[in-house]
C-alpha cells in the first residue's frame, strides 16, 4: 500500500525535503474512518479537512479534523475571530478549492488563499496522515511540516 504516486503534493514535499510516506488507496471517496481501516491506523491520526466560509467577506477556511471526530463550527469561528462560519455544502467545496470531495487537502491549497486551522489533538502527535490532493493519495508527515507548509494554526475544533 505504501507507493509512490508522484502528484503536485508528493512534488511538494519532495522539493521541500519533508519525510512523508505516500499511500495509495481506492480511487472511491472514502471517509476518514473508511482510510485508516485500510491503512491499518487509529483514525485519530487520519485527518479530514472541512471546508468552510465565513459569513462576511474574507478567506475560505479549511478546518483540519481527526477522522473520528466530528467539527464544531461555532470552535472553527472562534479560532479565527469570526462570529460565524458557514459550512459548505460538498459542490461548494470542490468549486472553492478546486479538488474532489474525498480529496481536499491544505498541502495541495498552499498559497491559495485558505486559512488552516489544524486541531489541536494534532500537537500531541509525530506524524499524522492526510489527503495527499486527490482520490486514492493519504500522505503520512510530521505535523510540524504541516503546520509549517500550510501555516496552519492549532485550536480546539472538535467537541470533547
């Protein structure tokens, strides 16, 4: 399962020299609990990314979620000073970034103009695994290059 599949991200990371491990998976979209059965992992190191917008104007907001948690959005606007965040509906998520539902990741956004906010269940972890950008593609990297690629920041996004 562990394979090399060359995208924009897995160039990326390689261009950047961050150690990452590509996995190759089904093409279909899988949830995040669906992918770490397969990969053999705790779905509280695969995350999922949510996309939301905000109510007024300003960036689009890729909330970044254990795959067995479930978001809070009134958490997600908190983190960021908003008073309300609107979470999107999927067709509005892939017209916003540009990527399959099932394959949304910040790593593939960089420069784009999203806000990440990363859980921070994440600051007690190595390495956590991701959509590598597309159907099919889960990247495993240290959290810290994550955070140092998309700028994310960490809060608490999920409800205990």
């Amino acid at each position: 399962m562990a394979k090399k599949k060359k995208n924009n991200v897995v160039r990326l990371l390689e261009s950047r020299k961050v150690t990452h491990t590509v996995f190759t998976l089904p093409t279909e979209k899988l949830g995040a609990e669906e992918t770490a059965r397969q990969l053999g992992m705790s779905p509280s190191v695969v995350f999922k990314t949510i996309v939301f917008t905000r109510v007024g104007k300003g960036k689009a907001i890729l909330a970044v979620i254990p795959g067995n948690k479930e978001v809070n959005p009134k958490a997600v606007a908190r983190a960021l000073g908003e008073k309300k965040v609107r979470l999107t509906t999927q067709a509005e998520a892939e017209r916003l970034t540009g990527l399959q539902a099932g394959g949304i990741s910040p790593l593939a956004l960089i420069n784009k103009g999203f806000d990440v906010v990363l859980d921070d269940s994440a600051e007690g972890l190595g390495e956590i695994h991701i959509s590598g950008g597309e159907r099919g593609v889960n990247v495993r990297l240290p959290v810290k290059a994550f955070c140092d690629l998309t700028r994310a920041q960490f809060a608490p996004l999920t409800d205990a």
